[in-house]
C-alpha cells in the first residue's frame, strides 16, 4: 500500500490492514515451516489480543 493511500485511512481501516500483513507474514512462516503450528496459533491469539480483535471477527482484505 502506499503512503498516499495510507494517509486516506481512517484509524479503524488502518489497523485492519496492519492485522492483514501480519497475519499474511504468519501465514508465510507457517507454509514454509520456519514456525510450528503451535507457534502460529500462539502468534496469531497475541496479534489478536494486542490489536483487540476477537476471533469471531471475519478481517479480510
């Protein structure tokens, strides 16, 4: 994304697309085996947590 369109989000949408590369850069490690799937649940609950997102919460892109 660039930094024009970044500037034009409003806070809500910008934490939604930070959750989005995060949880894409777990998915990466996890395909790739540099991390178990416990790590990737472990990672992926304290991204959750951190950026207050319930796992009911359908974020996609």
């Amino acid at each position: 994304m660039e930094a024009v369109e970044w500037n034009r989000l409003d806070p809500e949408e910008k934490k939604k697309q930070l959750y989005l590369k995060q949880k894409d850069l777990l998915d990466t490690f996890l395909i790739h085996h540099a991390i178990s799937q416990a790590q990737y649940n472990k990672s992926l609950g304290d991204l959750r947590e951190k950026m207050g997102i319930s796992e009911k919460d359908k974020v996609r892109a």
